[in-house]
C-alpha cells in the first residue's frame, strides 16, 4: 500500500516534513526540544494552563480557520495538513510589535511573562475573529489561560483596546491567507500516514472509509480525535497508547445536519463547531456551552470523544441523554443506533467493540410541552470539571407531567438517569410537591462519592437543589428563578 | 479603570521615580523573547535529571531495588543519599531535619527519595516510577488537629505574644466567644514550576541556574551539600515566571540534586519537575486551625483575646518558624487588644514542608483577626465595619497604640484612609441596599464587608534586612547594574533601574538591568517579606551616589569649579558655567582614572526582635491599605459571584504606581483565590489530590469583580526614610481578598437574618457556602 511515513505542515512560515512521529509525540516538545522555539511554555502540560497556546490553522471544506488550541497535549500526528503559528511568527507592520503585542505592553499586561505568550495567542485569535469584543467575549477567549500575577484586568483591558494599534485586515496572516491555503491545498495528497515505530505507531487515515479499515486491521488500536483526555494519558499518566488512530481532521466525521426530526452531529465535531448549531436548536444549553473546559480545549475536544471516553464527569452526557440523544457506532460498514444512556454500562465500560468507532449523535427535536434544563456545578466558574451536572427534560401536559427525564453526572460510576426522581414525578401534577418528593428520591438513586471535587453530601443536596432550581425557573408563580452564574 | 495609560516621562529625564513606567521586560514577554531557566540552550551531552518519590505518607525505608529504573532505556544512572559527597541536608533553617534523600525513613507521601538521570528527560522521568522500594508503613497525621492528636511534635520552637492581664481581661469582660476557624493552605501555583541546570566547571566549580528568589541560599545549600566552599558555587537567575514564596527554599533540593548530579557525571545537568510533582514535593501556605476566644464590651470593643494557631507546618521545619510567628504578629490586623496571649502551634504532619507564601503567615493572622470582629458584630447586631472602627488602634497618647508584641504604632493611616474608601464606594448606601434585597430575594443573597489591611515591613530575621548593588559605568557612558534582588514579575528591576536614573539623572534605556547572581553581590537576602524594592532600590542608591560623587569629585578638580557648582541633569552635567554630557564625562573621568564602579549597601535601620520575649519593634513601618467587596451568593448551589470591589492601598510615595497597581490588583485576586476557589485536599493515604490546575483552581478572567476600583492612596508618604519615601507592596494587598470572604459570610448569614456568624471555614468554596446556608437555615 502507498502510505506516507512522514508528517508534513506548515511551521510558521516554512514547509516541515517530520519522519517517524511517534503516536504520543507532542507538539510543544517539537517546538521547544526540536526547533528550539522557546516562546511557548510548558505550564502544567494537561491543557489546564494556556501557557503553551499556539495557533492551528486548517483546512475544513476548503475554509482555512485558525483556532488556539494547547500544544502541550496536541499530537503532532494530528497536525498534518495544518499550519502552526506560534509567538516567534507574530510581528506588526514594519517590524514592529503585533497591535495585540502593542497593547499588552501599553496595558501593562504582563508581570512575571511566563503566561504571556500563551495569552498574547488566545487574544490574537480573539481579536481576529472579533476585533471589537465585550468583557465577556474576552473572559470567555481567555478561559484557558491562567494568569498568576495580574488579576486579569491589565489583560482583559488590552484585548478590548488592542483594535486601536491595528485592524486584523492589516494583520499578516490574512495578508497571507489565500498562500497558506495553498500551502496546505497542495499538502494534501489523499494517502494514509503511518510512522513511527511499531510499537507506537501514528496512523492518520485518509478517509472514514479508511479509519474503518485501519480499525479493522489494529482493533485495539487508540482513537485519538481532539487529544483532550487521551493527551493526558500520555502527559501525566505516561500511557503507551500506539498504536494510535488519528482523525480529528475527516471531514465526513465532523457534518452537522439538521433536518425537520432534528440534529444530527458528527463524532469529529468540536464543541466550538457545535456551538451554534447546538445552541440555536437548544436554547438552554447556550450558558451550559460556555462552562465546558476553556477554549482552547472546546476547540480541540469533540462531543464523540466526550461520549466514547465513558467519563461519568463528562460535561455533554448528562445534557444529551435529557435529550434524548441516540449516537450511532460503525464497524467496517455495519452501523449500529443506541440510546446514549445505553452506551454508559458502568465506570470504565462502555458498549462499544473494539473495531467499532463512535460515528454521529442525534438529538431529536424538543416539543413545546418539554420543560428543558441544563446545570453545571464546579468549584470554579470556568474551566472546570464539573462536581455534578445535570440535564433536565420534563413533559407537562395539562399540568400533569407525563414524562420525565432526569440526567446527571458527577452521581454515580456513569452518566446516569435518576429512575426513582423520575418516577416520583412522572403522572403528578406540575408543582412543588412533586419535585420535593423528586427530589427526596434523589438519594435512592445516587450514593455519590466524596473526593475533591465534592462531598458526597454536598453532591446530593445541590443535586436536589438543582431539581428545585429547575422547578423555579419553569414555574410561572414564580418570580425567582436567577441562576446567578448563567446570567 | 484605565490601564491604557501611556508612558510618559512628566521630567526631562526618562523612567525616573514616581512615574509610571511598563516592566523593563514587558516587550520580551509578549514576544517570547523573554528568557527562562528552561530556555537557555542546553550543551551538547546535558542530562536530565528526575526524582523518584515515595508512595506512602509515612513508613521505615526498607530497601529500594533501583534495579530497573537503572536499566530502563536512556538511563545513565541513580542518585541516592549515598552519591551526596557532602551533608546530606537542605534545611535553610539549619535543623537539619530536612535532607534531600532521607535514607531510613520517608516523612509524606511524594517525599523524593531518589533522583535518575537519563539523556532525556523523558527518559528519566518514565523511569522514575520503576523503582521497587518496601515500606514499613508508620501511622501519619495529616493535620494539624490529627498531629496534636497524636502527640507529634512541634517543628520548631513555638512563640508566645504576651502584653496586660489576660485571665483578668476575661474575668471583667462583658461578653465573650469561644470559637474556631479552619485556615486552608494556598499552593503557588507560579506558572513557571520549579527547575535548577547545573553546569560543572573546573575545579569544584559548578554553575546553576535556578528560577530562585533566594540565589545565595541556593549557592550556600549547593556548597554545603557538595561538600566545597560557597566561592566554588554560582548561582545565577535572570527572571523567574513566578515566585509568591514558592523559590524562596524550595528551590534548593532542585539546585543540589542538579549540583551534585553534574559533578558526579561532569556533565550540565537539569532538573524540572513536572507540575504533578512541583506540587506534591514542594511546600505551600501554611494551614491553620485558630482556636480564638474574644472577650468584648456592648460597643462591641475588644477588651481580651487569647489566640491558639496550630498550624499544618509539615514534615520538617523549613520557614515554619517565622512563618508561624508572622501570624502571631498579624493576630491584631488593625486592632487594639487590651489584654492578649496569642501562641503558636507549630505542629509536624505527614505532609511536605510547609514554606513561605505571600504574606508569610500574616494573611492567616488577618483572618483570624477578621473572624473575631465578625463574631462579635453577630453577637450585637451590628455591621461588622462598625466594630472594626470601634476597635482600629489609635494615635500617640491615647493609649491605644501598643500591639501585642509591644511595638508602638506611630504610622496609623487607617481612620483616613477607611473613611476616604467607605466614601468612594458607598458602603452605608450599598449595605442597606443589600440589606433590602436580600430581604425580597428567595435564592440569591448579597454581602459587603470592607476590611482594612495593616501590614508590618521588615524580615523579622533582623539579619535579612541587608541589601548590596553593584553598579558599573562603562567609558561609553553605559550603566551596567546589579543587585541582591530577583525579578519574579514585581517589577523590581524597573524600580530599581528607575531610582539609578534619579539619582544619576540620566535615561531609563542607558541603564542595562542583568541577571541576578551570586558572583557580583555576595550574602545577599532573600526576594521576600515584599522587602525588594526597599532594601535593593537602597543599596542600588547608596552605589549611585557614590559615583555621583566620585564624578562630582572629578568634575570640580578637572574644570577647577566648587563641587557644588557641579549638578547632574537631564543626561548633563552642569559644571560651574560649563555643561557636558553625562557621556563625556564619563569619558573624562575614565581618562583621568577614575574608579567607575561602586558596590552599595544598606540595612534597615530602627528594627530589633527578641523572640523569646516577644518583645521589640520587629518592623520598620506598616503598609495599609482597605478593600470593599460586594458578592452574591446562589443559597441553591453555592455558587458565588464578586458583583464589585473597590480598593484603597498605601504604597507610601510610588516609585511606579502603575507597577504598584499591577500588584495590589494581582494580590487582591491571589487572596481571593485563597479564601474561595483554591482547595488542597489530601486523601486519607496522605496523598495530595489536588496537584494541578485540572484539580486546584485558582482564579480566572471571569472571577474577578465585575467591577473593580483600584486606587492608590496617592498622599501617602512613608513617615520612615524609605527609598523615596515608598512603602513596599508585594504582600499587604494580598490580605485586601479577605473582604470577599467577608463578604461572602454576610451573605451567609442572611439566610439566618444575621443572628448567627455563620463561621465559614476557608476556602469558601462553594460547597462550604452551600452547607453554611444548609446548616443556618436548619437552625445552626
């Protein structure tokens, strides 16, 4: 077979071609060990810090967009056919300082610098996108970046002044967009990659067509799609996990089709693809949305990896499973639907074979007589693993609840529906009664853990609580039904 | 508020004092030019060093099999307590309780125990985890309360502060409260994590850097573990990417095992841990457990307290000393206490060494001090600013000056400096506001709290108060200058840069700031006790003046003028009727051989400590300063938000105040951090659960107030002779946090209608809201 051994992108401005790219190779060791680009720093390399944010480009139906992403637990194998920019390619007009660089040195931005790199490329990709943006627009563009010194604010005020040093049509990467897409147009030659060594070996399938033969051929090979929990498996765990499958970049995995019964989403989507399409036809879930990692990792991670991985602290589970969501698995060519709560079978076991690979999600539509919710509990407000979350979805038919969906995580070994609540409110009339006993029957379905996240005792009473909040915000008695964080 | 300020220099002479002036390395940050111990290229044949650590909280060392880390691919060899050719011990106390191997017996878990250097770092580090080690596993406390429990020692001699009557103040008192406060730790979470390279030399020589606040603690722990003199040992740090306390001590182990590593193989050696590791092995804030009973009259004024802080010191003695004792010295924050006993409990837990963390203690001190006014405003119905006012101390003559240690406070600022921010921020307003929605809202309830800061300046380590510069003037008119101090993102370097160009009158840009190093300031103090600017800008001054003199000298002999005739301004020399540039009379003046370098010094006058009377004025002056936040709390979830703070802090006369801004903003939120979101929690195994930012959470963009007001107290001056009159500020706005926490407790309390101190322990986070208003509402 024709494959190519060598991994091929764009490094700033030059062409790289790197041979035998082992599957747990990353791209800040490549930048700091191997070309010696020391601008991007390693903070905590888990994605946590931001302190490593470089700039990805990539081609995806033939649109080139930049996205930040964390190089400390991106794969390098994941990078062919992208474009890298990291802090050494930044540069203003006539060699001076980027309006973004300009503006955090006026702005006093930086104290001790070690987080400033990483934070210069997340307000870079802001500023792009959206040169003029509100304090929150900022807040959530820095949610992955972690500043120890300042407080944020010198930050937060050179991201919303750095417009007035200079415009992004000005900025050299649009200037060199229509090249760069050619770049990376002629990078694409349609052949599997496969290098490194065997015992752990990269392998970026040309198609799904072909991840479904790749699969076939390594079945306990790792599927890597947005490296979000998988680099960590490498960074902190030092997991072997070659031979590693990579494919973040197939396009047929990452289509969002909505039709009349409802939305359909592909295993490869980011949240940020996500986002609009989800939000648009899931109202409630737009604050919910925000609250997932920071975003960088919302860039990266995708809604298929956050179901295959079976965590029962996943932050889009709980959600999907209120709505009914059906995900759809592939081995060679044989497909197969499930319910998304039938998928979680308990801690660390999921319905899934080992040459199967999760292919979409579908959610179906909501109706009007769907009361919907959708709760996030962390220590921190952003970029945090939830302590427990909740999706939420009741049907009312003439004050009566008929139907009764009541999800959580952070509650048991799994994302889990809460039979006994759902019981005890299904067939009562809509109102506090019902949702008091619902909430009483909480702890027949949930002996939760204590670790540090949570207690136990903290776990069931916010998730009671969480019960309560919903029946306020959908009560039309009453008055009270802020939910301080989403507002 | 603006941060867009522009700088400009308002005088002649660019970047002088009292002018806002951006970090000396601002456009290196943002371009990643800057330079990190990580970043400096490595010689060919480096190798990297990792540590081995133990996997049980206490336990006899059995035998450790090293067989396989030693045979694992890339692998060059092991380093145990038995490679150390000199004392096997890092302790900067000079206990000797701390050893950078221990050898029969580990103390927490993720004690190093061995290190394996390798060709790479990836190496080393896979192998680290194949050594076989057997334990005899002991019983370990954790906290302070299990280790009192079970009768372990203290770590170092505890401190007692006595001054009145106390069983008489309690025997009169009108009211009076027992109660406790549970302290948590705060780990650094500096963004650059710790990392020493090591470079053998000839001789017993070896060069390290080391992202280290303390390089001549380094060099002299370096040297006394090899074995060889302190002159053999060169520790260099051009900046680090964050201190807080954390590379005051902690830096040592990293700096000796790279030491020892590369002279054992005569090869550069490096050492970083990666942040799992930084945070299991290295020391953190202090945790307390403050038993507090407070003796009070109808107005709510103090009339006794006596105070108990056990605190979670760790394994070994490290800073816990003057850390422990800081606290004592902070117990009073603002406060006059008639009649007081505060004591110390310095307890030894299974638990890494506990180190220095801004504030030192103080902060915890503070929060006691804050928990007390709060009990007593509950118990009278009264706004706890009310109380705080009642009981703030007072002026010369009143009687109501002297603190707990004896120390009289002369510089009090306070009354103005609350007055001014209760204005500005419009607390009585805000509060009764508050008041009345919380009385209409079901689920979310607001709190205000505005808490003053008094912070004392000086090491109480009365020798640490020392400082040397050395400043050379090349015959192109170039300024080379150095001091004892490190740059951890303070600004110290700017400052002390901006002081050389007032004293010299020449251009910010002529003076070259460099790398801070053993080898051109010798014995030098730790970057610390927010004593920087102080005691550096002081000695940079003293070898300022000096040349000035020396030129002034040269000046008056050469053009036969009075020395006074001779004025340095604007990047010119004003000679009697002649003016030459700052430049040629350098040149003149070398030409005329003329000693162009000079090194500087200072100590800090005034201060004395006689710890074991607990008596003495251990500081210099006091900073203050006050902050007031406003916060809603979600009594459903526990989930909070900081709706507004407003702050006023006392820097005396800036030398920078955007510089100063810079750190009473980033404190404030650091402090916040503490009080909330930042969460250390062991297991019962003794391992430490939260040991990166997937797991500890510190503060983020979206967590600052929603609106926040930060203010200079701009006419302040310090009343002592301090460089410019300034007041140091890396520390005491880190206590201005503790009005959230406040804050957050009235909010509390409202679902109780403030009949109860809701006595949150710290962090507040929000679990602890949720239970607190869960436990009010149920009735107490």
């Amino acid at each position: 077979m024709n494959h190519r051994t060598e991994i091929r992108f764009l490094l700033n401005g030059r062409n790289v071609a790197v041979k035998d790219v082992e599957a747990d190779a990353t791209l800040l060791d490549f930048l700091r060990l191997d070309r010696r680009l020391m601008g991007t720093k390693e903070g905590c390399a888990e994605g946590d810090c931001g302190a490593c944010t470089v700039l990805v480009g990539r081609l995806q139906y033939g649109q080139l967009i930049y996205e930040t992403v964390n190089a400390c637990i991106r794969f390098m194998a994941s990078l062919d056919g992208c474009h890298v920019v990291t802090i050494e390619h930044l540069r203003g007009e006539n060699g001076q300082l980027h309006p973004i660089q300009q503006a955090m040195v006026n702005c006093h931005g930086s104290q001790c610098g070690f987080c400033t790199p990483g934070f210069v490329m997340s307000l870079y990709a802001l500023w792009m996108a959206n040169p003029e943006p509100t304090e929150t627009e900022v807040e959530t563009a820095i949610q992955g970046n972690l500043c120890r010194c300042t407080g944020y604010q010198p930050i937060i005020a050179a991201a919303m002044a750095a417009n007035r040093y200079g415009t992004p049509a000005n900025d050299f990467l649009t200037k060199e967009r229509e090249a760069i897409t050619n770049r990376l147009t002629a990078l694409r030659d349609g052949h599997r990659v496969v290098c490194g060594p065997k015992d752990n070996q990269a392998i970026v399938p040309s198609s799904v067509d072909d991840l479904a033969d790749v699969l076939a051929e390594f079945p306990q090979a790792t599927l890597v799609a947005g490296s979000t929990d998988v680099g960590l498996w490498v960074t902190k765990f030092m997991r072997p996990i070659g031979p590693a499958v990579f494919i973040a970049h197939l396009e047929e995995l990452k289509a969002i089709t909505s039709t009349e019964s409802g939305l359909e989403i592909g295993a490869g989507v980011t949240y940020t693809e996500a986002q609009a399409s989800i939000c648009e036809a899931f109202p409630h879930l737009e604050a919910y949305w925000d609250r997932i990692a920071g975003q960088q990792v919302r860039n990266m991670g995708t809604i298929g990896g956050n179901i295959a991985n079976g965590s029962p602290i996943g932050d889009t589970p709980p959600v999907l499973i209120a709505l009914e969501a059906q995900i759809t698995l592939r081995e060679g060519s044989v497909i197969r639907r499930l319910p998304l709560e039938d998928f979680f079978i308990e801690y660390g076991k999921q319905d899934r074979a080992p040459c199967e690979f999760v292919e979409s999600i579908s959610i179906p539509r909501t109706s009007p007589n769907q009361r919907h919710g959708a709760y996030k509990i962390s220590k921190r407000r952003d970029e945090d693993i939830s302590s427990g979350a909740a999706g939420f979805n009741v049907t009312v038919e003439y004050g009566i609840i008929t139907a009764a969906i009541l999800a959580f995580g952070g509650m048991a070994g799994t994302p889990k529906r809460a039979a006994a609540a759902e019981a005890a409110l299904t067939g009562q009339p809509w109102g506090q009664a019902a949702f008091t006993a619902a909430g009483k029957a909480l702890e027949t379905d949930f002996q939760p853990l204590s670790d540090w996240r949570a207690s136990a005792e903290y776990r069931i009473t916010v998730a009671r609580n969480l019960l309560q909040r919903f029946f306020l915000a959908h009560d039309d008695q009453s008055a009270d039904a802020t939910d301080l964080l989403s507002a | 508020m603006k941060h867009d300020t522009i700088t400009k220099a308002t005088q002649t002479v660019s970047g002088t004092v009292h002018t806002n002036r951006h970090h000396d390395s601002a456009e290196k940050h943002v371009t990643g030019r800057a330079e990190y111990c990580d970043d400096i290229g490595e010689p060919q044949g480096t190798l990297h060093a990792y540590l081995g650590v133990s996997s049980v909280a206490h336990g006899l060392i059995k035998s450790m099999d090293l067989s396989a880390v030693l045979a694992a691919p890339g692998v060059v060899g092991v380093l145990t307590a038995d490679d150390i050719p000199g004392e096997n011990d890092i302790s900067p106390t000079g206990l000797k309780d701390e050893p950078v191997f221990p050898t029969e017996k580990t103390e927490f878990h993720g004690q190093p125990l061995f290190a394996v250097v390798a060709e790479s770092r990836n190496a080393a580090r896979r192998a680290a985890e194949l050594a076989k080690i057997d334990y005899e596993v002991l019983l370990h406390a954790l906290d302070p309360l299990e280790a009192q429990e079970a009768g372990h020692p203290f770590v170092t001699a505890p401190l007692k502060l006595e001054r009145g009557e106390i069983e008489q103040g309690f025997s009169v008192a009108d009211h009076w409260i027992k109660g406790q406060i549970k302290i948590g730790g705060q780990d650094h979470m500096y963004l650059e994590g710790q990392i020493a390279f090591a470079i053998p030399g000839e001789d017993d020589d070896v060069v390290v850097h080391c992202s280290t606040q303390h390089p001549s603690e380094a060099q002299h722990m370096v040297a006394h573990v090899l074995g060889v003199p302190s002159n053999a040992v060169t520790v260099n740090v051009r900046r680090m990417g964050g201190g807080f306390g954390g590379k005051e001590s902690q830096m040592n182990l990293f700096a000796a095992v790279a030491a020892v590593a590369a002279k054992k193989w005569n090869c550069p050696v490096k050492i970083r841990p990666d942040r799992d590791q930084d945070m299991t092995a290295t020391g953190k804030r202090h945790d307390f457990v403050v038993d507090y009973n407070v003796a009070f009259d109808e107005c709510g004024r103090i009339q006794a307290v006596d105070g108990v802080f056990a605190a979670r010191c760790g394994y070994s003695a490290d800073l816990s000393g003057p850390v422990t004792d800081r606290a004592l010295l902070h117990a009073d924050n603002a406060y006059f206490y008639p009649h007081v006993r505060l004591r110390s409990r310095p307890m030894k837990t299974n638990t890494v060494s506990n180190t220095a963390f801004r504030g030192f203690g103080g902060p915890q001190g503070v929060v006691a001090a804050e928990r007390m006014i709060e009990e007593i405003a509950y118990a009278l119905g009264k706004d706890p600013l009310e109380v705080r006012k009642a009981n703030f101390y007072g002026v010369a003559g009143d009687g109501r000056t002297l603190t707990p240690y004896h120390q009289e406070v002369e510089d009090n600022i306070l009354p103005r400096l609350i007055s001014e921010l209760e204005e500005t921020a419009e607390y009585q307003a805000r509060r009764n506001a508050i008041l009345a929605f919380n009385k209409a809202s079901k689920v979310i309830k607001k709190g205000i709290a505005l808490t003053p800061v008094k912070f004392g300046i000086s090491f109480t380590a009365t020798w640490y108060n020392q400082a040397g510069a050395l400043i050379h003037i090349y015959n192109d008119g170039s300024i080379h200058l150095n001091h004892g101090g490190t740059e951890m993102g303070q600004g110290l370097n700017t400052k002390v840069a901006q002081v050389v160009a007032d004293a010299l009158q020449v251009d910010f840009e002529r003076i070259k700031i460099t790398k801070t190093t053993t080898e051109k300031v010798p014995n030098t103090s730790a970057t610390a006790a927010s004593s920087g600017t102080d005691l550096n800008g002081m000695a940079a001054l003293d070898a300022a003046e000096q040349l000035k003199a020396r030129l002034t000298d040269f000046a008056a002999e050469h053009w036969s003028v009075d020395p006074e005739t001779v004025t340095f301004r604007n990047n010119m020399v004003q000679v009697g009727q002649d003016v030459v540039s700052f430049s040629d009379l350098v040149r003149k003046a070398y030409m005329a051989r003329v000693h162009l370098s000079a090194a500087g010094f200072y100590k800090t006058p005034k201060i004395h400590w006689d710890r074991a009377a607990g008596k003495g004025r251990p500081f210099y002056y006091y900073a203050y300063g006050a902050s007031c936040s406003e916060v809603s709390i979600d009594t459903l979830t526990g989930e909070y938000r900081v709706e507004r703070a407003d702050i006023l802090h006392d820097v005396g006369r800036s030398l920078n105040p955007v510089l100063d801004k810079g750190q009473v903003e980033g404190a404030f939120i650091q402090g916040m951090g503490w009080l909330t979101t930042e969460e250390l929690w062991w297991d019962k195994a003794g391992r430490l659960r939260t040991h990166a930012p997937s797991t500890y959470k510190i503060p983020l963009a979206s967590d600052r107030p929603r609106v926040f007001n930060v203010n200079l107290a701009d006419w302040s001056e310090n009343r002592e002779l301090t460089i410019k009159r300034s007041k140091a500020v890396g520390e005491p706005p880190f206590m201005l946090g503790v009005s959230v926490f406040e804050a957050l407790s009235m909010a509390v309390a409202s679902v109780a209608d403030y009949r109860e101190c809701p006595r949150l322990d710290a962090p507040a986070t929000p679990e602890r809201v949720l239970l607190a208003v869960e436990r009010l509402k149920a009735g107490g």
